[in-house]
C-alpha cells in the first residue's frame, strides 16, 4: 500500500470519527447538508461537555487514589456548621503546596470541567477560619484576547486592548462546595474577588512583570474582572448586590465558538493528521503564536478534512459580566485615567459580614437540609460521576 493511500484512508477513518462524534452529541445537518450545532438546553450544555469532563476525569485518576481520602478532612460535615460564625479568609495556592493538592480535588467536584487558566494565574482556596473547612476555590488568569462584550464596554480599538489588557483577570473558577454552596456561598465566593486583599496580592505578584515578548515593564493594574456563566444565562452574578454596591455587570454574551466540546483523543488525532500533511499547526504551539492554538488546530484540519471550520462553532453561549475592582475601571481601561480608585473596596472581612447577613444565615434558617451533608458524599460524587447538588450546578467551577 502506497503511502498516499494510507494517508487518504486515514483521513477517511478520521472524517467518520469527527462526524460520529459531533452526531452523538446532537449535531444535526441544515438544507445544505452542512452540520450544525443542536438546539441547546441545560441537559445539552452538560452533553457538549461530555468528553472533555470524561477525560479530565481519567487523568485524574491515580491522584484521586492518592490523595482522595485525605483530603475530605478539609470538607465541613453539614452538622459541625455554624453560618453564623463563618470567618472566610482566602489563601493563595502555591504550586506543589497541599494547597495545590486541595484546589485540584475540589475542582473535579463540578460536572462541567474546570479550566486550568492560562498565562498568569492567581488560584485562591477560600477557607472557613472558624472550623478549618473549605469554602470554595477562586481562579484568575488571562482574559482571552477577543471578547466582543468586554471589548464594547470599554470602547476599545485592537491597539488599545493590546496595551491594557493586561489591567484585566478572568474568573476562569469561581464556586462553593458543599455544604456551603447549600447556604448561597457562591455568591459570598463570587463577591471576594472584589476585595482589597485580592488587588493587593495581584500587586504584590505582578507589579514588576515584563512583557515575555516585548521585553518591556507593563506595571498592571488590576482594575476589573471578567467571568461568563458555564450553562447559558447565570443567576448568580445577576443583581449581586452588597451594601449598595453591584458587584458584576451583565454585559452580553459570547458568541458559542470554541473546542471544548472535541474530546483529547480527537484532538491528538487530528493533530497527527496535520503532522502527516506537513502542515504548521500541528506543532504552531509556541508562546507569541497565538493565544489559542488549540482553537486554530482544530478549525484546520476541519477545513481540510471538508467538514466546515464551522463545526467548531457549538453554540453555546455564556453570559458575561464585568466585575469592576476599581471605581473608575473603564477610565483606566480605556486611557482616560491613569491612577486607578479603590474607594469603595472592602476587604475580605467586610465582604463576609454583609454576606452573612444577607445570604448565608438567612437561608440556614429557611433550608435546614444542609446539615445532612456528609464529606463522604463528596468523594462518592466524584468517584460515581454523579451530577453533585450543588446552587445550580454550574461546573466549570462557578455555582450557578
């Protein structure tokens, strides 16, 4: 067999498996024949996620083993809880660090996976310093590039975003788990990004960075937050409000573009698709080559194999909101200002008193049914693949 025929054959076997895959995933065809993305529900979101979840699962495997049974001793039984003595403190994850072990776990609690973030990243563990139990996990990193919401807020034009992007973090991870997430603790997760504590470690971390291709000192500010919503619309971010301040702007949404819903194994196929044909983005992968690589790969061996980059359109759009850190983000943002003013920050202590008497007391006393919980559960969630219950079981890490 001649190795143009076994090129051509492999193509064939990859085109069936692309296809396969997107029709198990509800992908149908329109008048033209071309594939397109299913009609969404919330069951459909959770579908789409199906093998990205499956395979984050299987590399996690071995570290569940490992790690599993000694790190439920840091999730509240739901009978030891007293909301009304909740002392939330946030403690920055450093690599390799028992931290490190414990945010991982948690975040494999989630039935939609939770990124990793890219770029630079800030993970927190949000603890209780009342019983030593975890609360929830906060993740910043990179914003992405492109994001047609944000970037209509601000105003900006391609130069300007490139120059002050970097005053801007995304939530890639922001959630409570159980049995805080019974008692809205997402949302007294959610409001922490909006601390004093939080500016002052991005400060601390990044005040002096230099651009890895520019080479020049960028001196970030950190002025706002992004985040989207993993299943459509959120209703968490909506209308949070503490002590009179809005703490996230709903301000559009995206536009349902992305890879996620192609699965590793596809993805390492497709690639040594590419390599077979020579072409440059089976290894483009490189630093300065692009923030989304994998996005690029995938949308071209799609052209070549004539299915249409389109497919990598799934659909799915999230809700976008802009959490402003700053009184007058927009002005930094958009280089009519160049201080920034944190005025009305509060910090970490502020922010969980008002949570406490807004959300957290207040709904223990309407849904006593948290105190059933059990830290086994947790593991056994995990372990079973079993949706977990959770405020509305958004899992890229944001309780819904």
């Amino acid at each position: 067999m001649t190795k143009a025929i076994k090129i051509d054959l492999r193509e064939a076997a990859l085109r069936r498996a692309i296809r396969r895959h997107l029709r198990s995933l509800g992908f149908g065809r329109n008048s033209e024949g071309h594939l397109v993305p299913p009609d969404l529900s919330k069951e459909t979101y959770r579908r789409l996620h199906e093998g990205q979840r499956r395979g984050k699962f299987a590399k996690n495997t071995a570290f569940l083993a490992d790690h599993g049974p000694a790190l439920l001793k840091y999730i509240a039984a739901g009978e030891t809880l007293q909301p009304e003595l909740m002392r939330p403190r946030l403690e920055v994850v450093e690599p390799g660090s028992l931290g490190a072990h414990l945010f991982r776990f948690a975040s494999l609690y989630w039935r939609v996976p939770v990124s990793d973030g890219y770029g630079r990243r800030i993970r927190f563990l949000v603890w209780d310093d009342h019983n030593g139990k975890l609360i929830g996990l906060i993740g910043l990193g990179d914003p992405v590039f492109n994001l047609g919401a944000r970037d209509r807020l601000i105003g900006w034009d391609h130069k300007e975003r490139a120059q002050r992007l970097v005053n801007v973090m995304d939530a890639f991870v922001l959630g409570a788990v159980p049995p805080y997430s019974y008692l809205l603790g997402g949302k007294l997760v959610a409001c922490l990004v909006r601390t004093q504590e939080v500016v002052s470690i991005f400060r601390e971390k990044y005040a002096d960075t230099r651009g890895l291709i520019s080479k020049k000192k960028k001196d970030p500010k950190l002025v706002a937050v992004t985040t989207s919503s993993a299943l459509g619309r959120s209703s968490i971010y909506n209308r949070l409000k503490l002590g009179g301040s809005l703490y996230y702007e709903p301000i559009g949404f995206t536009q349902g573009w992305g890879h996620f819903h192609f699965p590793d194994e596809l993805f390492d196929d497709m690639r040594a698709y590419l390599l077979s044909r020579r072409d440059k983005y089976s290894t483009n992968n490189r630093f300065g080559q692009g923030p989304n690589w994998r996005f690029r790969a995938i949308r071209r061996a799609l052209d070549r194999l004539d299915l249409g980059g389109e497919v990598i359109h799934h659909g799915l759009k999230r809700e976008v909101f802009f959490c402003k850190l700053a009184d007058n983000a927009i002005e930094i943002l958009n280089g009519r200002r160049k201080r920034p003013r944190y005025s009305t920050l509060l910090t970490v202590a502020e922010v969980a008193q008002l949570a406490r008497e807004r959300w957290i007391v207040p709904r223990a006393n309407r849904n006593p049914e948290f105190r059933a919980w059990r830290p086994e559960q947790f593991l056994d969630d995990i372990m079973n693949n079993i949706e977990p219950v959770s405020e509305k079981k958004s899992a890229d890490g944001k309780s819904e």
